[in-house]
C-alpha cells in the first residue's frame, strides 16, 4: 500500500473511532511505527489531524486540543 492510501485509510478510520494509537495503526497497516509518523507527519502538518498522548485524533471533531482552554487563563465569572 502506497503512504497516500494509508493516510486514507487512517483518517477514514480516524473519522469513525475519533482516536487511534500509533500501535494501533502500525498493527492494522502491518507496517513499523516510524512508517507510521513518518504517513501522519503530512496530516499533522495539514492540521487535518493533531497528536495526543501515544496516538493521534481527528481535528474535525467538535471537541479538539484547539478548543479546550487551560482552566488559568479563561476568564473568572466568579471574580468580582
């Protein structure tokens, strides 16, 4: 499988599941881990998907690492 049919097949699966782990996808793909970052680098770059702890998730999500802000800096209701 060419790199460009696995980036599809990543974020088609991406589009289903939300999040997947880079073993995961090494598994699946039946390729190593660096041949892994090495097809997601391109999608990172493109902001289509963003890195999490071990793996990767859709950006498209309603809920993505641009939409959550640190507790600190969001403005107090509460101060008076």
């Amino acid at each position: 499988m060419l790199p460009i049919e696995r980036r599809r097949q990543i974020m088609k699966w991406l589009k289903e599941e939300q999040s997947l782990s880079i073993k995961a996808l090494s598994e699946r793909l039946q390729i190593s881990e660096m041949t892994v970052y090495r097809d997601i680098k391109p999608l990172l770059d493109s902001e289509d998907i963003y890195r999490t702890p071990g793996g990767i998730a859709c950006a498209r999500n309603p809920i993505t690492a641009v939409n959550i802000v640190p507790i600190a800096i969001r403005p107090s209701v509460m101060r008076g």
